[in-house]
C-alpha cells in the first residue's frame, strides 16, 4: 500500500515517532518528530514535541 507523505499528519508524524522510540530508534524518532513540529501550528506545542523527542546526537554520552 503506498501512502503519499503530503497526507500524513502531524499527528501521524507523532505516532510514528513514539514507534520509533519504544523500538529504541531515537534517531528516526527525532526525524519523525521533527516533521511533526513543522506540521503544527502552534509554536508552543511544536516546541514540546522537539523536548520530547531531542536529537540524539546532540545529548549522546560517550563511555569509556
């Protein structure tokens, strides 16, 4: 079944993000939660929507 992208959601975004990061898949889950952010309009929300899904390379932690 092909889906067009230009139908998806904000919300279908953020469905697909929350899979991503239950299946330990932060970088996707970052990805999809970036267009999730972009598709919604109020800047609040879309700012909360970042702060829940950061990049992850940005806050990965080096071990020795």
């Amino acid at each position: 079944m092909f889906v067009d992208p230009a139908d998806l959601t904000a919300a279908d975004y953020l469905d697909a993000a929350r899979e991503m990061a239950a299946t330990n898949r932060p970088f996707l889950a970052h990805l999809l939660a970036e267009e999730a952010a972009r598709r919604t309009a109020a800047p609040a929300t879309a700012a909360g929507i970042r702060a829940a899904f950061p990049d992850p390379t940005l806050t990965r932690k080096e071990t020795d």
